[in-house]
C-alpha cells in the first residue's frame, strides 16, 4: 500500500478502511487485548471507532492510525494520536495509544511504532508535548512509554471509568518536544 502516513522499518501506519472493521472487531472483542479496559468492544462500536479516527484524521491529520506489518501487508492493529478531552488536570490533550491484535504481541511493534508516532508528533506536526495513558495496573503499556522515553507525569482517576472499577486508577506519562532526543537524522 502506498497511502503511508507512516513508515518504519517493519510497520506502515495508515488512516482507516472498510476492510479493516473484521480484524479490528476480532482485536476489539478479544479479553486479553482487553484486559486493562472496561469490557470488550461489540462491531457496531468498533465501526463507530473507525469512523471517529477516520473523522480524526480529517479534521486534525493524525489520529489512531490504522498498522499494517509491512512483510505480509497484514492489518496488525492501531498506533496513533488522539485528542482527550475527558475532564482530568492535563486535558484536553494529544495522546499516543496502541493496540495490537494478540498474536503480534512480543515483536516490539508498538514501541517501533509510536516512537515514529512520537517524532511525527513533534517532528511533522509541530506538538509542544504528548501524553500516554494507562491504567496503573497495565505495566506493559507504561513500559513502552518509558522505552519511547516518556516520563511519568501524573496520577488520576479516570472519569469514564466506574469509580468502582480498579482500573479507574490511571497514570498519564508525559513527552515534552524541548526535551525530546531525536536520532542524528532526525531534525525539527
């Protein structure tokens, strides 16, 4: 596919389409790609995800960008930004968000991925920061905030997350583009 928004060595990040309902609907329905979130996603709401980043990108040139595994051309899941506006300390703002079907897990897809992300966001896009989000609980996910060199920045309860639900819990982690370190081949 040539309309990459995105390309690393390995991965070619691309805005959505119809073709890629069926397999994110199979990630979406999935418990263990879900685990850290609320419950599982039914396809009427994974169509309403899609059109929403579809939406997203239309409106603000970045948005949970649709991932396909170069090699085979195979949809692999979404690695993008998307604008929070959820009511918290350090809202509204852009966030860098992952999810990858299961059996692409392990091959370092989503670090490779949103460290492009990360330097398109300030590189092409020009942002002053981005955040991540996790539930305290999903140590995956915070150590590939780290590994994109992120750094923890604040401690809350999700509003949209049942106030008895434990992954309510949540930490955000923080990039700023004035510290961010960019490759010799990177430029601002």
């Amino acid at each position: 596919m040539s309309d990459y928004i995105i390309k690393t060595n390995r991965l070619g990040l691309r805005n959505w389409q119809v073709s890629d309902i069926k397999p994110t609907t199979k990630m979406n329905a999935d418990k263990a790609v879900r685990e850290f979130f609320p419950n599982t996603m039914s396809q009427l709401k994974t169509e309403s995800f899609i059109k929403n980043m579809q939406q997203h990108f239309t409106t603000y040139g970045y948005c949970y960008f649709a991932v396909d595994e170069l090699a085979t051309n195979e949809f692999i899941g979404f690695i993008g930004l998307s604008n929070q506006t959820f009511k918290s300390d350090f809202t509204p703002c852009v966030d860098i968000g992952w999810r990858l079907l299961s059996k692409f897990w392990g091959n370092g897809y989503a670090t490779e991925g949103a460290l492009a992300c990360i330097n398109f966001a300030f590189r092409t896009l020009k942002l002053k920061e981005v955040y991540a989000i996790a539930p305290e609980l999903n140590l995956k996910s915070q150590r590939v905030m780290q590994k994109i060199g992120m750094s923890k920045y604040i401690h809350f309860v999700h509003p949209k997350i049942d106030k008895n639900n434990p992954l309510k819990n949540c930490v955000a982690y923080r990039s700023l583009r004035s510290d961010h370190k960019f490759n010799r081949n990177d430029s601002l």
